[in-house]
C-alpha cells in the first residue's frame, strides 16, 4: 500500500543534520555510502534538516521508493544531534520523535511512577495499557481450556520479533509451546495484514486480542521481555546448549549489535553448542525475523527450561532477579518468581512446541507490495489443529468469527494471484 510505513521491519534515524534539498537518489546514497546499509531493506529511514522543522523519510517498497516529507509550521522536532551516525529507534520513540517528545529521554512517566527505560528503550515499560485491561477486554470464553493457563509471551527489539503461546495445564503441569511467525495473514483489527502489525498499532492489547479472535483462544496472561534483557538473563544461568539450525545471521550484525549494545558481530555456526546470552538473543532474533517455523523457537525455550533446572539455587535466584529487572507483564511478579524457583515442578510435553500454521497448511505468498505473508491455506482447519494439539480437543468446532476469517482470507490471498 502506497505510503503505508508499518511495512518497516527496522527504523534508523540519522543523526546530525541532512541537506533537505536531497530527494530519493541522494538520500539512498547516504545509506548506501555513508552508513554502508542497504537502502533497499524493508527499513524505514529518517532525516531532518538543520533547522529541525522538516524531516524526510524514505523506504523501499518492493517495486520503488516512497519519500515522505513533513515540514512543521511551529517548532521543531527533538532531532539527536550529537553524532553523523545511523542509530535504530523503536516504533515507540518513532511516535515520541512526530510529536517532538525526542528520542531518548531518560525516564518515562507512567501509572505515577518514573521508570528507568533501559538498554535501546525498548517499549517494554513503555506501554500504555494497565495489564487488568487484558483480562478485562479480549477474553473470549471457553468452558473446555478453562484449565489451561495461556500465556502470551513476546521477546521485542521495538516490535514484536518473537511471539509463543505457551499453556499450562493447571491439572498436569504440563507445558506446551505454539510459535507465531509475525508475518502470518490475520485479521488484525480494522483489516487483515501481518500479525506483528497488530502489536506495532495497539501493542500487547492488540497483539492478544488478534490472537485469541483469530485462534479460538482465552490468551489472559502476558510476558514481554527486551532482547538485552532476554541476553543477561541467559548469560546469569551460564548459557544454554541449543541445536542452531537455518542460521544466517551475518546480513544482520549491524542491526542486531547496536540492540544488544555491542561492538563485535555475533557468530552463529550450526550445530548443538553452548551459546552465551547475545547468541541466544541474536538466535531468537534471527527466526522471529524470518518468520521459521515448526519447532526450532520452541527448542530454545525448552534449553532454558533444562538449564534453569540444572544450575544451582544462587545461580537461579541471580537470573531470576536480571529477568524481573525489565519485564512487562499481566502476571503477579512473586507469581513469576515462584514458579521460575519451582522451575522442576513444570515440564514440556514430549512433543514440546510446534509452528503455527502447521506445516503442509501454509503458503509464502507475495503480497503485491514488495514482501511476502505466512498465509494459512485453511485458518479453520488449522484452528482445530491448534485445539488438538493444545488441549486434546478432537473435532473441536471453531467459532463463527474464525469461519468468517477463514473465507475472507481465501478471497484476499485468490486476489495476489490475479
């Protein structure tokens, strides 16, 4: 869609000031030439002009560039000036730097407490929802999974890069694990597009309820965690030995590096090894962004798992306190502690995590603007995978709002291909 910059999967901002008289080609050039990344990225690119009252930005949307330009009649935008660099920004800060707030404040005001924003400000204590909000609005009723537990949990760098279903059986304690790739066609809202964008127009509220109208699913409870933090709490357990597959991570250092706040690339080789918090991080990173499927997120989870139970008490407790350092949740904090101290108590089922959709019911379709969608060839039948799997639901009937969700994306899709 022409002009529609929640495409973006990254935002940078160039620091310092920009000659406002450069269209297109010239500020391409600067990204390619001087910052050396590349302009054709699904990246969002901002520039402003030494008066700080224009700013341009640029993006590539598969078949060419879009240019937008603001130019304020009063003021001037809160524009960092300290360095001719490139920096990434979250969308959060994207919507502090429209209404000149800036774009690194120190503290941030909120539910009458001032909370320190760390690391890259990711918008984990930024969000302006109170959790009850979630329990109070998009619960959808379910007599069968009352006794399952639903936790959203989302790993973010700014947007949504990771998102997983985890459910407990209260019964069992038995965990089971759903990824959700944050390029899957859903209904998310006032239309239907990628998940992520949901979490990128509402944040966690929206994110939730996408989830649960378009899965059948009573999703109460959340957990989101920034990448950094994610990356010291895997370091304070001393690593965790994972099976890395599919890695290809290299086109990505620069972007991955300035969130983790690091100055050497990560490497990643494939193959079962002990990996320290920023390889973990960057892994996670890696198969959100590429939207990989089926079980290879879930296996991470489950490494972490084990190894929270093998380390000893003082080595659990040291990572339990860098977790609860920078977590945005829905869920009691001792709640979490307990249960992260009572880890041995839970443990994944033998299959332990699977992708959604499932393979076999699903397409990489393009989606006419320059990038390509998850789509599930029939969301109503995968639904009812989803139930089986999750809740030992044979021939569950899915509600009327998913049949409609399912025909309307059938159409949506016929329409790429004509």
């Amino acid at each position: 869609m022409l002009g529609d910059i929640t495409v973006a999967e990254n935002i940078y901002i160039a620091c310092g000031y920009t000659d406002m008289r450069k269209s297109i080609d010239g500020l391409a050039a600067i990204v390619q030439q001087q910052f050396r990344l590349d302009p054709f990225s699904n990246t969002l690119f901002l520039f402003c002009g030494r008066h700080r009252n224009r700013m341009k930005a640029l993006l590539w949307e598969g078949d060419g560039f879009i240019l937008l330009y603001k130019r304020l009649e009063n003021g001037s935008f809160k524009w960092p000036r300290s360095e001719a660099e490139l920096k990434p920004i979250t969308w959060q800060q994207f919507r502090w730097l429209v209404f000149s707030v800036g774009v690194t404040p120190e503290e941030y005001y909120q539910n009458g407490e001032i909370l320190k924003i760390a690391g890259t400000y990711i918008n984990i204590s930024e969000l302006q929802i109170a959790p009850n909000e979630i329990k109070e609005n998009i619960i959808i009723e379910n007599d069968e999974i009352k006794k399952y537990q639903n936790i959203a949990f989302f790993i973010t760098d700014g947007q949504c890069r990771c998102t997983s279903i985890i459910s407990l059986n209260s019964e069992t304690s038995e965990l089971k694990m759903v990824s959700i790739p944050r390029k899957l066609y859903l209904n998310i809202g006032d239309k239907y597009g990628q998940y992520y964008r949901a979490y990128i127009k509402g944040d966690v509220e929206q994110a939730i309820r996408t989830l649960n109208t378009n899965l059948d699913m009573n999703i109460q409870d959340f957990i989101a965690i920034d990448l950094k933090t994610f990356s010291e709490f895997v370091d304070a357990l001393g690593g965790v030995w994972i099976d890395v597959q599919s890695i290809n991570a290299t086109n990505y250092s620069g972007y991955i590096m300035s969130v983790l706040e690091i100055e050497e690339p990560i490497v990643l080789n494939e193959g079962y090894q002990l990996l320290n918090g920023d390889q973990v991080a960057t892994y996670c990173w890696y198969l959100g962004t590429n939207n990989i499927l089926d079980s290879q997120l879930s296996d991470v989870f489950i490494a972490i798992h084990k190894q929270m139970q093998s380390v000893d008490n003082a080595t659990l407790q040291q990572a339990i306190n860098v977790y609860m350092s920078n977590v945005y949740t829905s869920i009691d904090a001792e709640v979490i502690s307990d249960g992260m101290r009572n880890v041995a108590d839970y443990n994944y089922s033998e299959i332990g995590g699977v992708g959604f959709p499932q393979e076999g019911m699903r397409e990489l379709i393009r989606n006419g603007v320059g990038d390509s969608d998850i789509v599930p060839v029939d969301l109503e039948s995968n639904v009812i995978w989803l139930h089986e799997f999750l809740f030992g639901q044979e021939g569950y009937e899915v509600s009327e709002t998913v049949k409609e969700y399912s025909l309307q994306i059938k159409e949506n899709v016929a329409q790429y291909s004509q």
